[in-house]
C-alpha cells in the first residue's frame, strides 16, 4: 500500500519519526556483527502463527506466502533469488460488466463479491487486483483460492506459484472468465493470474547507496538516446524507488518492513498483513516484528556481498565472454544494463523503469511519474449536524476512480448537485490515494469496467489531513400576524376595523461546522504504466533463473527475446547477429555468478 514518508534518507541508529521507520547517521549500514548475525536468525526463522489472546499478537499470518524470508530467497546461499514454484500471485480484472436492472455500488459489490469477496478493498473500495496468498487463511477462503485456481489450467506447486517457466506462460495466456445471473441482474468479469518472481538480494546494501542525483544523470543522459528512455520511479511521498520489479520501493529497509507484511504476515508499526476477506472484521492487536528486527533484517541483508565476475579458466571461453562483453555493450544492452551505478560496480543496470512491450502487461502497475503539484482546497459547511453545503473550490470531474496501493479502483462514480452545479462524486476518492482513470462508465442500467494502460494527465492526490471548526449562530425572525376576532365577540379597533395584528418572535439556533481538506493536484506524464518495469540488475544473473519479472523464461536466451517495447531495437540486433556473436554473449552473461562468499542455512 501507498506509505507516507519522509524524503531523508539516513543510515545508523533506528528512530521513528512521523510513524515512519527511518535510519540516522551517515555511515551506511555500520552496525556491528552481532546485528548482522541477529538479522540472519531473522531472516531464517520459520515464523508460526500464535493465539493474540495470549501472546498478544497473532505471529504469522493469517495469509503468507512463506514462513520465512529464506524460504524463497535462497538460489546460490541465503538472499539470492527464488524458482518459479515461489512465484507471488495476484487476480486482476481486465473487464467487467454488470447490466439488467438499475445500477448503485451495492450491486456492483454483490456482483464483484460473487466472483471474489476479496476485491471489495475497506481502505479504497471495489479494486480490480486481489493478491492471492499461497497459505493460510479460513477455511472459506481457501476454498476461494481453490475455487479460483481451478479455472487456470497451469500446473503449480505446493509452495504456490507455478512448477516451471512453462506452467508460467501457460498460466499467462490463460483468460479468467466468469459469468453470473443474480434476479434480473448479469454480470460477466473477463480477469487474469499475474505472477512475481522472488527477487536476489545480494549487493542490495550497494543499491541501497545509489543517489538520486546519480538516477537523475542517467535518466537525463537517455533522453537523448533514439530507442531508450528510462525514467524515475516517483512514488507518492515524492521519493524516488530503487527496490521491487516496479521500482516502487524507496529504501532497502522500506523493502524489508513491506515484505515481513506482505509476504509472511507480519503486521508492523506501519502496514498491516494482508487481511482476510472471509473474516474483515479481525484485528490483530498489536504488530507481530519490532522496528528493531526490521532493522536487523535490513542489516542483515545490506551486508549481503555483492555478485562477481567468474572468469572461465579455458583461454577459448575466456576469450569468448570477452567478446560476448564487447557485444553486449555495441547492440545497446548497456545503454540499460550499465555496468556500473555509483557504488554498484558490476551492477548491469539503470535502475530505472522501462516500457517492456504489451506482453509484459501486468495490472498492479507502476507508480505515474509526477511532473508537478498543485494545491487546491474544498470546503464543506455542515448546519445543525443534518443539512449540508458544500462549496467546492476545485474541479470535482477528475475523481473518476482511484489507484490504491498498485490497484485501480472500480468504485463507481455518482451525479449530484452542489451550488447548482454538477460533480462527479466518488467514495473510494475520499481516502488518501492516486485517482486513475480507466474507463469507466456507469448508466443507470449498465455498469461497465475496462482497465486502461495508460493513466490521463491530470490526477489527484488526496491528503488525509483536514481542519475542522464549529460555531453557533442564532436568527431571530419577527412576523406580523392577522387575526379577525368573532364577529358575535369582537372589540372594535379605534379605527373601526373588526381584525387586529400580533407579532411572532421565532429565534432560530443553528450549529455550523466546516470542514477544510487540502488536496494536491498531480500533473502526470502518461506512460504505460502496465507495462514499465525496473531493469533488473544482472550480477549474479547465472544462478537466478527463471528469468522476467514473472519467471516466464527458463533460459537467458529466452529472456532477451522477450525483449521489446524500448528494448525491442536491441533484440532484434541480437537475434540477426551472427550465431557467435549470440553466443558470446550468452557466455559474458555466464560470468555474472552469485557471491561465492555468500551466506549458506544454519545447519
């Protein structure tokens, strides 16, 4: 989910500042053996779920796809990378449609719940992505899951993801489709299985060091380049990302803390583990991991060693992956994968985002990249707790839908009248997200959703600080009042008349409330955002197969021919060079090994 964070980024003694984990001083990760021997226990531990009545939290869970970091990362010792039986899971509806009677957002609730209760998100309403963890969880939910897996015919393993790069792209071409009668009402939903293969983790502590104005010179530098044009992943808080095949993380202890939650369910101070839909009403008390153990896990992990170049012993393949080096850098493959990123040598990569092409589509997608920001304000007037006024003072129509934590929201959009004028109105816009905009359009007897690659200029972020004041008034209204008195009874007036007049004081107490919320206006730069992937860094590339962000490819020569989007010149260069050349490549490419002095299991 989106974080609220700081723009320092320090290193040291752990502090909390805001709720935010951060670190303090300036050398980087000078922590002392003992922390890192700590953060390795850490890492390793098969974490169990527990009783929150008696221990006070509830431990691992209630979903998880592992019970422990190394668990999947563990390909050439502890931190490396994972096989696509690991592969982290995900639902995404492409398309929707709901028709045959009025339309509200309870029906699309009911309809969407039928598909899957877990698409009705609490915090930004009917999103489109549901992440779909291996283990854990009620017995109603596995049975979900189940009931979900069934309707793609890939083979996967008990650790939850796919048994091969085969089972991958079988996985990925297969459409999700459901389809549902409820009264008068029809709901068809066409969805697909996205995957994410475990990333390796040695040299992070390297990458951890790369500076913004380092990512800024090489995102400047390829401006100029005919084919390539990287950019910065910019998150939400206005940092810049360096970790996650998005790029949508900022700082390696980030990283750590979002994958205790994410991926074991360990709630921590700042993000919640994933919630069960089949039981939303549970709570765990408390967080399950210290900030001092996420600190020691991030230590841990930034002392990993970095991959090295293995060098063959055979003079032929020696000179072979020299060659391969040459060419690798003459097609353009270095433009991308540099060789060198500030204290990264031997990194073979940019860090920054790439368009990959439409077969490398994935829903949950990439942070927009923010141009500029611009506040504005709205202002809502509630009298006597009952009757409500607002005056908004921005132009409500880009409210469409909301893009939360790497999902687009589905909520559908609403007309009213404010100051006799119409708005658009949506709830899930309310919270503290990116609106997007996919096409949506909401009739009154026809709802239909499709999922748009690339989001409008001009979004909106919603700050989750307002201001409130109350204050009383009272109105005093006096009004004269005629009364004709009985003919039979009267009182002549001295005027002769047979009526007379009264006045009625009626005092009028009104309670005033307004409300002032801040907003900042996001002026984007539309890219397809579905399609933009971090460059993987490829030291240690040898020994991390499957390759592609989803471990689709069983070999490097597979990998690079799913080039394409920006990359795709530089494929084609490759796949017409001559057979040698190719295959030098392949050999420099088999240099990149895992760090022979990285850390093995605890026996």
């Amino acid at each position: 989910m989106l974080q609220q964070r700081m723009g320092v980024r320090c290193f040291g003694g752990l502090i909390l500042v805001a709720g935010c984990l951060s670190l303090v001083g300036q050398s980087a990760w000078a922590v002392s053996p003992e922390s890192i021997a700590a953060g390795k226990q850490l890492f390793e531990k098969s974490w169990s779920p527990q009783n929150p009545a008696l221990m006070g939290n509830d431990g691992l869970g209630p979903l998880f796809n592992g019970q422990s970091c190394a668990v999947c990362h563990r390909q050439g010792g502890i931190g490396g990378a994972g096989e696509a039986e690991f592969n982290a899971k995900s639902i995404s509806i492409e398309s929707m449609r709901v028709s045959g009677g009025p339309i509200n957002p309870d029906v699309i609730r009911q309809a969407i719940r039928g598909f899957h209760p877990g698409f009705i998100d609490p915090q930004a309403g009917i999103v489109n992505s549901l992440s779909l963890a291996h283990h854990g969880g009620t017995s109603a939910f596995a049975a979900s899951r189940d009931a979900l897996m069934q309707k793609v015919p890939a083979l996967f393993s008990d650790n939850g993801g796919s048994v091969n790069a085969a089972e991958v792209r079988l996985a990925n071409a297969t459409p999700i489709l459901y389809s549902s009668t409820d009264g008068n009402y029809q709901t068809t939903i066409r969805a697909r299985m996205f995957q994410r293969n475990t990333t390796p983790l040695f040299g992070a502590g390297l990458i951890d060091q790369v500076t913004v104005k380092q990512l800024r010179a090489v995102e400047r530098e390829q401006t100029k380049h005919p084919e390539i044009s990287g950019r910065l992943s910019t998150l939400a808080s206005g940092g810049v990302g360096r970790f996650g095949w998005r790029g949508n993380v900022e700082t390696l202890l980030d990283f750590c803390d979002q994958a205790c939650a994410a991926e074991v369910g360990l709630e921590t101070r700042r993000i919640n583990q994933p919630a069960d839909p089949m039981a939303p009403a549970y709570r765990n008390p408390t967080y399950d991991i210290s900030d001092g153990q996420i600190k020691a896990i991030a230590a841990f992990v930034a002392a990993l060693p970095a991959p090295k170049r293995e060098i063959p012993q055979d003079s032929d393949r020696r000179l072979m992956a020299a060659r391969g080096e040459q060419v690798f850098a003459s097609i353009g493959c270095a433009v991308c994968h540099r060789p060198t990123l500030g204290p990264a040598a031997g990194i073979y990569s940019d860090l920054l985002l790439h368009d990959m092409g439409p077969n490398s589509y994935d829903l949950n997608p990439a942070d927009p990249y923010i141009v500029r920001a611009t506040p504005v304000t709205r202002m809502d007037f509630a009298v006597d707790s009952e009757t409500t006024v607002s005056r908004t003072m921005v132009d409500d129509t880009v409210m469409g839908t909301a893009y939360y934590g790497g999902k687009y929201s589905m909520e559908p959009g609403s007309t009213s009248t404010i100051g006799g004028q119409s708005s658009s109105v949506n709830t899930a816009a309310s919270r503290s997200a990116i609106p997007v905009r996919p096409s949506v359009v909401v009739s009154r007897y026809e709802y239909r959703f499709e999922a748009a690659p690339v989001p409008p200029m001009t979004l909106r972020f919603v700050n989750a600080e307002s201001q409130s004041k109350s204050w009383q008034t009272t109105k005093s209204d006096t009004q004269l009042v005629e009364n004709r008195v009985n003919r039979d009874n009267r009182e002549r007036t001295a005027s002769g008349r047979d009526t007379f007049t009264t006045e009625n004081t009626t005092t009028t107490t009104q309670n005033i409330r307004q409300t002032r919320t801040d907003y900042t206006r996001l002026h984007l730069e539309p890219t397809y955002f579905t399609q933009e992937w971090r460059t993987p860094p490829l030291w240690g590339v040898r020994d991390t197969a499957p390759y592609m962000h989803d471990g689709r490819a069983e070999t490097l020569l597979e990998a690079i021919t799913m080039h394409d989007g920006e990359s795709q010149g530089t494929r084609d260069r490759f796949l017409t060079m001559p057979l040698e050349d190719r295959q030098a490549v392949i050999e420099f490419l088999n240099t990149l090994v895992a760090p022979p002095n990285a850390p093995q299991p605890t026996s």
